[in-house]
C-alpha cells in the first residue's frame, strides 16, 4: 500500500502520541504495527522478542490501548478516522460495478491482516477506537449471511433482492434465465450483478443463463438443450429423437441417449414443456394444446447451428465430470473405452498422460464401481439393483476369461467382483465351448487356435464350482463330470529366481504383506503386489513369498501362483519389529531386528516341507539381502566373495563381478 500524505501525516501524529507512553509500551506498539518503516509483527512474536510471556504482552496491549484512548490523545487522532475507514475498506473490498463494493465472510479481517494490506497505522487507529478489525467492518458496512457490503442501493433494497434471487435459484435448481432474473429486479441489471456476488461467488453468467460453477453435466445438457429448443425450434414443438440428434450433431464432447434427454428435460420443468409424447419445447410451451403429432419436419429445416452452440467452459472442465459423464453415457465402461472417449472430448486441454488422468479420475469418484477387472460403471441410485442381464455379454472374450481363471488359481472367492456370479460362470464355460465347436482345423494355424481354445475351456472348468450354476441337474451332473475329466489349469507360469534375483527386497515390504495377509486371513502374489504397487500380471512378488514362506509367516502351497494360509510365524514376526517401527516409523535389515529376522531365515533354510520354495532360491534372495545390507567398510570383501566362482560346482554364480548389490531402500510404514 503506497503511502500518501494523509497517510505520512497520520504517522506522524501516532508518533507523537506514543512519545507520551512509557518506554516499553511503546516500544510494543511500534513493533505490533509496523510502524516507523517496521515489519509488523504478531503479538506472540513479540512476546518472544521481548523474552516475555503471551499473556504479560496481552495485558500491556491493552493497558497501551487504554492508554491512547484518553480524550487528550484521542483527539489528536479522530480526525484521520473517515479517511482511514474509506482507505481501509478500498484495500479489502472486491469493486461490483457501481453498485458497490463486497467483501466475502472467509477473506476479511484475517486475510488482511496476514497480507497486510491495510496499513499499521489504520489497523491502530482501528483498535483504538472500535476495539478490534472485526468490530470495524460490522459498524460500518451491511452484512449479510455470506458477507458485508456498501452499496448506493438501501440495505432494504439489497436484501430483497437477495431474498429474491435466492428462492429463484432454488426453485429453478440452480438454472435461471437471466430476462426471467431481471423481471423479478425492474430489469436492473447493475442491481442484480450486485446480488449474485453477495449470495455466492460461484453464481456465474454462462450465455443467457445463471447458474453455479463448476457446471455438472446436468446443468450443461440443460442450457445446450435450451438454446437449440429457442434458437433452431422457437415457433414450434419438437420430437424428442430430432433434438438428441441435432444435440449429437453439434457436440463431440458429450452424446444423449433417449433415456439421458428425458432426464435433463424433465429435471428443469421451468425451461422446457412437455407438449404430447415425446414432443418438448421452451417453458411457454407448457400449456400448449397443439396436435404435435401432425407436424412434420424435414431435414433441410435443420440449419447448421451457430448461435445456438455453447462450447464447455474451460473452468468446468474437470476430468472427474467427464469420466463420470463418459461411463453414465457407455454404461459398462472399459478403461480403453473411456481413454478414447475422453480424447475426444477434451481436445488439447490435457496434454499430459490420458492414462494417469483417467486413472486418478476413476480412483476419487465415489458413485463408480469396478463391476469386473476394468470394467466401470455409475452405481444405481435409491439402492436399485444392477442390471447385470444387460452387460453379461461383455465379458465373453478370452482376457476377461484369463483373469478369472488366474484370479480363481490364486484363491480369491469368485463373488469378489459384483459380476463374477455363478451365472456368469457357466456363460463362460458355454461361450467357451461353443468357440471351441466352431473353430475349424483344417491348417496349421487353425489347429493352434483350436489348442488354444481348448487349453481356455479346459482351465474355465477347473476354476469353475458347476453345483452353484443356475441350470437343471441333469445339467449341472454333466459338467461336473467335465470338470472332473478336463479340469487343468494352463494359465500357469513356471517361477524362475535367477530373473528376479537383482530385485531389491525390502524388510519394510515384508513387514507391509505380512500386515496385509493377517487383515485379510490368506495372501498371494495378487494381492501381494497390489500393496506393493507391482503390475498385478508380474511375478515381482514372488521372493516376498519365498521369504514370507521361509520365515514361517505363510505355508507354502505347491505352486507359487496358488493361495498361500496363514503360519505361526506371524505374530512372532510382528511383534519383535514393533518396537523398531513405533521408534523410527520404518525397519532395515542391518537394524538389530533385521539381522535377527536374517538369522532365522537361515536356520529355516533347508528345513523340509516348503512347497514351491527351494532352499537354493532363497540362499540367492539371502545373498543379496546380505550385501544389501552390509556396511560400507565390507561392502569389498562382499564384491570379492560373491565374484568368485565356486570351484566345486559347474554352475556361475549369479552375482556378477563388477555387479554391486542392490540397495537397501527407506520406506516409511
């Protein structure tokens, strides 16, 4: 704030009114207020300067203020009070036209005082004679629920106008023409921008609407809609198909269907009226008692659309609203399927990573649920049943197949996924079989699909429990007995340590799966790599496993892909690495515990009954742990041991010379 001579001169009077103080009450204020070329300062940061307490620097506030508000003092001061209320409340106030000035509840007094932009001076001419800043904005402005103001309208106008504006906004849920606003107001424009910003900021003019930002897509398909209905289809009613393809048409950011048209015309009774079925028009239209049915459009009375075009704004284009937009209009949405519509629609207003945006998007809406592995959809409202019926046929392809056989061979209950029913089921193993009886081997290629296919029903039976399905039992004994004569898993993959050996494992990872598998009871290598944020379809976690295994925290079933039970080894586990994560908030393998849990791994090493594990697998995850781990002063000899190679066996080993071990990695819990 640039001081001008009022300013300069009022200084120069609290100058010599705080002459007559004593030394240490004025030496408080000056540094309170900034004066005298001084930072303002905070009553506490003065306390502290001064090597006295809050409460002691509190009293001699006061006791100063009390002080300077002596008739002899004060009146050497009152003069400068008009000047100072109009210069303080231009430094806060937010200009509407001129109609007049606002300043929002929430960016008042604090905020200025944080950003100081009212000067020290002011602020203590202020506290002098009103006590405080919050005092002095409400005896000298109006205010109303959302915040204070000074007009050239009365306070009697202004407030019914507010009154006014609001039921409108309520009972037009939140869409207003702004010719229906101004009629309301005498047709006061200056008045009624005055309102909008006392009763919301968010209250914004888009076209020849009011409304509230962000727009939702509701409100948006409401004003488009609005516009084509007045500026294309003014003299006469139109059929409901015609203006969602003329909608269509006009926009690539967004699609109706009939379904989504009749909800967005039906929500807003005040802008649009229904005048026979499916036939809508603009608001004046309701009464109408016109045979709708007998007029006949052409397509040449379509003229491309200009005026009635109204592109999203740019400050409501938010990609959670989008996605939620895309899947409320694909329904069953894929991830593939929502990227491609989301490109469409935003142009070049997201230039980084659609996958990352749509991901986040996909992560923070509430009202979406995962009804299959990547497949999305916007969940019913008033606790309405899914219908499943309708998008069954979506998951008939030989991915969404895979998934469910390996997610089955891991354990996972098949009720996981709200569309992993028993009916879907047996549409897979139905679909699968009808594939298989279709494909012809008559070539090579058409023999390899022909295995391939076989190899997909074979693994679906295995995975499948036939005494669930919905079918006749004369049915259901048939393939039980498939199941009993083809059931093999092939989506299996063989587990090799020496392409994972480099893999820096974390004693912090285990800790992280280990609390994972005692919440949910069992683990495997999906669930163990979602909490460590692996690929779902990589094989990462699996030297987790093995060491989990090794410590007895699982028991190891006979293949690395299979469910994993719980050992009694967890708790034991746990319990000794409390203590070491509540004092650091993380653990190592070079900590007291992790040299410890080292140590039990190998006198568990070549113990019997370990399943998929071997106790060569776990030596090479225990070598790199152990040069991981070490300190820098042996960190050489470690190079050195594992470089040479053993001369009893034929065999290299793994460990590289000129290759240093990995790391061990800081992960907070």
């Amino acid at each position: 704030m640039k001081k001008n001579n009022q300013l300069i001169e009022l200084e120069a009077k609290i100058a010599d009114v705080l002459a007559e103080l004593p030394p240490e009450y004025k030496k408080l204020i000056i540094r309170r207020y900034g004066l005298g070329r001084k930072r303002r300062q905070t009553l506490s940061k003065v306390a502290a300067s001064l090597r006295l307490s809050n409460r002691k620097i509190a009293r001699m506030h006061d006791c100063a203020l009390r002080q300077l508000r002596k008739p002899r003092r004060w009146k050497q001061l009152r003069s400068y009070l008009e000047w100072a209320d109009d210069c303080a409340w231009t430094a806060i106030a937010r200009q509407v036209g001129d109609a007049g000035s606002v300043v929002m509840k929430g960016e008042a007094v604090s905020a200025t005082q944080k950003y100081e932009q009212i000067a020290g001076a002011i602020e203590l001419l202020f506290y002098i004679y009103y006590g405080h800043l919050g005092a002095w904005i409400t005896h000298t402005t109006s205010e109303t629920t959302r915040g204070w103001y000074r007009s050239r309208y009365r306070s009697t106008v202004v407030d019914q106008a507010i009154t006014i504006f609001q039921q409108a906004l309520d009972t037009h849920s939140n869409v207003i023409l702004i010719s229906a606003c101004l009629a309301k107001l005498d047709g006061d424009q200056k008045l009624l921008h005055f309102v909008m910003c006392l009763v919301d900021l968010n209250v914004v003019v888009y076209r020849d609407f009011i409304t509230v930002k962000p727009l939702s897509s509701e409100i948006l398909r409401a004003i488009r809609l609005h516009l084509i209905l007045y500026h294309d289809y003014l003299c006469k009613p139109v059929q409901i198909n015609r203006l969602i393809d003329t909608f269509n048409r006009m926009y690539a950011d967004d699609r109706l269907k009939p379904d989504i048209a009749e909800q967005a015309l039906a929500a807003y009774p005040k802008l649009f009226g229904k005048t026979a079925e499916s036939f809508w028009a603009i608001g004046r239209y309701q009464a109408l008692e016109t045979d709708a049915t007998e007029i006949n459009y052409s397509e040449n009375q379509i003229a491309a659309p200009r005026v009635s075009y109204f592109e999203r704004p740019m400050d409501s284009m938010f990609s959670k609203q989008i996605v939620l937009e895309i899947i409320d209009y694909l329904g069953l949405s894929t991830f593939a399927e929502i990227a491609k519509l989301f490109k469409e629609r935003t142009g070049k207003h997201y230039q980084s990573s659609y996958g990352v945006i749509i991901g986040q998007a996909l992560r923070q809406i509430d009202c979406l649920g995962e009804q299959a592995p990547g497949h999305y959809c916007v969940l019913p409202r008033n606790g309405d049943d899914f219908p499943y019926e309708q998008y069954y046929h979506r998951l008939l392809n030989k991915r969404d197949c895979v998934k469910y056989i390996v997610h089955r061979f891991a354990g996972e209950p098949s009720g996981i996924y709200p569309m992993w029913t028993p009916e879907m089921e047996y549409r897979w193993c139905c679909w699968a079989e009808d594939e298989l009886a279709k494909q012809k081997r008559v070539d090579n290629k058409g023999k390899l699909m022909y295995y391939n296919k076989q190899r997909l029903l074979q693994s679906l039976v295995s995975a499948a429990e036939p005494q669930r399905w919905p079918i006749p039992d004369d049915q259901r004994k048939i393939w039980i007995f498939k199941k009993q004569l083809h059931g093999v898993n092939h989506f299996t993959k063989n587990f090799k340590m020496s392409n994972y050996w480099k893999k820096k494992i974390s004693l912090q990872d285990i800790v992280s799966v280990s609390i994972s598998a005692k919440k949910f009871g069992f683990m495997n290598w999906l669930r163990a790599s979602s909490d460590l944020l692996f690929i779902s379809a990589s094989p990462k976690a699996a030297p987790i496993l093995m060491l989990m295994v090794t410590l007895r925290i699982l028991h190891a079933p006979d293949h690395w892909q299979k469910k994993h039970e719980l050992g009694q080894g967890i708790d034991p586990f746990l319990d000794m690495l409390a203590p070491e994560i509540k004092k650091k908030g993380f653990v190592h393998w070079h900590d007291e515990a992790g040299v410890e849990i080292i140590g039990r791994i190998k006198r568990n090493l070549h113990a019997t009954a370990q399943g998929w594990v071997t106790a060569t697998d776990v030596q090479t995850v225990l070598n790199v742990i152990e040069g991981a781990g070490m300190s820098a002063n042996h960190s050489e000899t470690a190079d050195q041991t594992h470089s040479q190679p053993n001369k009893n066996s034929s065999k290299k080993s793994p460990l590289k010379k000129g290759v240093s071990a990995p790391v061990q990695m800081e992960l907070p819990l």
